[in-house]
C-alpha cells in the first residue's frame, strides 16, 4: 500500500478508515460504488459510517489514488495503480454489467485535437451505453 504514502506526503493522517476504504477498493474486481465498499468494510468493522468511505473516495480521487467514473446512474470508483492504463467502459443499459475497453487511438486523437487549441487536457473519460452481448442475444 505504498500508494497510500501520498495521503501522509500532503500533510494528512493515514487513518486506520482511509486504509480500509482503499484496501477495500483496491480488492474489488472492477469497478465499485460507495455502497458496495461499505458493505464490504462493514462485514469486517460492523456500523462503518457511510460518510466515511464517501469523504476518503472523494479524497483519494483528489490525490489520484483512485478515479470517479459515471456509470450509468451512479458513480463508481476504481483504485490507481502503478502502470494502470487508461480506459474506457462500456454500460449494458438492460443488465448494468461494465466493460473496459482500450482503445489508445482515442486518447491519442483527442490529446492532438486538445494540443492543437492550447487546451491542457487532464483526464478523458468515454462511456459507452448500449446492450451486452448477452443482453443482445436475449432480446434478439
């Protein structure tokens, strides 16, 4: 958890509740809802505040340990780690199933574009709606 050194570079307390909050992101197969860290963190500390795991999200989005994503209606959030490329997702709109994607000639024709106007990209964000494959087959 050496990633978590950065909350002590900026001056803050590494708090026993900012490590569970990220052990607990950092663990989960994809992407993760405050909801479901909670839930996660509450089975081994029982009556852990929810406010908590929202503050340390928003703090470690701040910090780049961890980026917010929009997904569908509601935020999910998915650990930072070292050598952790940058993709996009896809959003099954029947199920609420997501997909990474890599798709590097994206990122690369947006920093262009942004580069050409003089504007300081900092993050690229694409989600894609639509059905899964499963979802596809289903309805057909």
């Amino acid at each position: 958890m050496d990633a978590l050194e950065a909350i002590r570079d900026r001056g803050l307390r590494l708090t026993p509740q900012r490590r569970l909050v990220y052990s607990a992101l950092a663990e989960h197969a994809g992407h993760a809802t405050a909801d479901q860290l909670c839930s996660a963190i509450s089975l081994k500390v029982p009556g852990f505040q929810r406010t908590t795991v929202y503050r340390t999200l928003d703090l470690l989005v701040d910090l780049g340990l961890a980026r917010r994503v929009q997904l569908g209606h509601a935020s999910a959030y998915e650990a930072v780690r070292d050598g952790s490329d940058l993709h996009q997702h896809l959003v099954c709109e029947v199920c609420g199933s997501t997909t990474d994607i890599r798709v590097p000639q994206l990122l690369e024709g947006v920093r262009s574009a942004t580069s050409q106007i003089g504007f300081e990209l900092e993050q690229v964000e694409l989600v894609g709606h639509g059905r899964c494959r499963a979802c596809s087959r289903s309805l057909a």
